[in-house]
C-alpha cells in the first residue's frame, strides 16, 4: 500500500515537524500557586468588555424608544384630522373621471369660409 503513494512519509515527517515546531515555540504552562487567579482575572477582563458593550446597547434601545415614542406623540398631536367628504366614495370617482376626461377635449376653432382667402 506504501508503493502507490510515495509522499505518505514525506506528508507525516512535515507534519511532526510542524508539531515539534509548535511544541517549542509555544511550550505548556507549568500550572502554579498563582495559575487559577490570573485565570480568573483574564475572563473578568473579558465580561467587563462585553459589560461595557451591553450597557452600551441597553442604552441605545432605551434612546430609540424614547425618540420613537417622541415622534409618536409629535405626529399624533400635530395631525389634524382631515373633514370627511359628504360625497360616495363612488361619486368623488365618478366626478374625478369627468374631470380626466375633459383633459382630452380641446376647444374648436371655426373659421368662416370668406375669412381664409
């Protein structure tokens, strides 16, 4: 099975390479007396980012739903109420469509046959 892939030792040889490189630049951490707290205080450093962030957003809702209910009230307030038509629906259409099609009549011009020579 070897002879059909050559590289097969080649491939595993680079990869324990690239392990014995990582193991020596990255070497494992002895755990001490002091290895829990700094533990500890690195993921308190983290929540405080993640606090500060979610202030902020609790914040921002909180502005956008005052502004939201500003305008709200602004746009209620200020809206007068339009009079109802006394006409029908139906005769408000029919007396726009009359006016429309006045649009496509144009005045006519008659000239007598005496005054074109």
């Amino acid at each position: 099975m070897d002879d059909q892939n050559p590289q097969v030792g080649s491939d595993e040889a680079r990869l324990d390479a690239l392990f014995m490189a990582y193991r020596e630049a990255c070497p494992d951490r002895e755990p001490g007396a002091d290895f829990m707290p700094q533990l500890w205080q690195k993921i308190e450093a983290r929540d405080r980012v993640s606090t500060v962030f979610g202030r902020l957003a609790r914040n921002l809702v909180t502005a956008a739903l005052a502004l939201s209910v500003l305008l709200g009230l602004a746009v209620s307030l200020s809206s007068h109420v339009a009079p109802l038509p006394s006409q029908s629906y139906v005769e408000v259409l029919a007396e726009d469509h009359a006016r429309q099609s006045l649009d496509y009549f144009e005045p006519a011009e008659i000239v007598p046959a005496a005054d074109q020579r």
